[in-house]
C-alpha cells in the first residue's frame, strides 16, 4: 500500500453507483496484471461498495466485461501482449461497453494527459482511495446515501 492510499478499514461514507441501462452498477472490471496493484485497486474499490471481476489479460478482459457489463473498468495500461489503450479502444467499438466509465491506471511514462473519451479518467501509479473517488465523480458514479450501521442505529434509539 502506497503513502497515498487512503486505507483506514472504516465503512465508506456513501457507496458509489452509476446509474446506467444494462450495466451490473455495483460490478467493477479490474485489467490489472500485477498481483499488488490489483489487490489495492479491488480493496479501493470494495470499499465504495463494488464487487470486483479481475482479468490479467486483453483478452478474458473482453469476455468478463461482456458477460458483466460493468459499472466501472479500470485499466492498466501496460498488459501482458497488449496495449491497453488498444484494449480501450476495442471496447469502445462494442455497444454494451461503449459508455462504460473506465478509469485507466498507467505509469508515468504511459500516461496520456488527454483523452477525447469523456467516460476515460486517466491515473497515474500509485493510486489512492481518494483519487479514485474524484475519477469516479468526474465519471458520473454517484454517492448513495449509506444505510446507518447497527450501532449507530442503537444510539439513535
């Protein structure tokens, strides 16, 4: 975990969905071929309420984002015989996936500062959670209002 990752194990304070026709809202695809960098981007993402569908390849990453349609896609740009911005733009030629937020996670030196794609945030390594919530917000995922825990339930009684 990076200094600037935001993992303090307390309950996010709204869980993000994106309100969509089609999409798993609360399923986020994960392109991620490096086991730490995965690992951290699934817990950021677990902890704004998403259950997260990991892929290592191009590939199987078409396939599970078919099968999913998800609410969010991450992206490393830098996979195993792939580009991910190529990946990128093979979605964006598919019809389920074309308006699917992506954030794209790259290195430095892979970064494009610009992208023509309003549904694209691109972040550069490492990541924090709170870096992941602004790409969120800029992308349309929207806080719900979290249901009271049981304790602060009992002190409301």
């Amino acid at each position: 975990v990076s200094a600037g990752s935001d993992l303090t194990g307390a309950a996010p304070a709204s869980v993000a969905v994106r309100k969509g026709i089609g999409h798993d809202d609360r399923t986020s695809l994960v392109i991620e071929d490096d086991d730490r960098a995965a690992d951290l981007v699934r817990m950021l993402l677990e902890a704004e309420g998403f259950s997260v569908v990991r892929t290592r390849d191009a590939e199987e990453a078409l396939r599970q984002a078919l099968r999913h349609t998800p609410g969010l896609i991450t992206l490393d740009i830098q996979l195993p015989g792939a580009d991910g911005w190529e990946l990128l733009a093979r979605m964006r030629q598919v019809d389920a996936l074309v308006n699917v937020p992506v954030v794209v996670i790259a290195g430095l030196a892979q970064s494009r500062s610009m992208t023509a794609d309003p549904a694209v945030v691109v972040l550069q390594k490492p990541i924090s959670r709170a870096e992941l919530r602004t790409s969120m917000a800029s992308l349309g995922l929207e806080p719900v209002p979290q249901t009271p825990s049981r304790g602060e339930q009992q002190e409301e009684a």
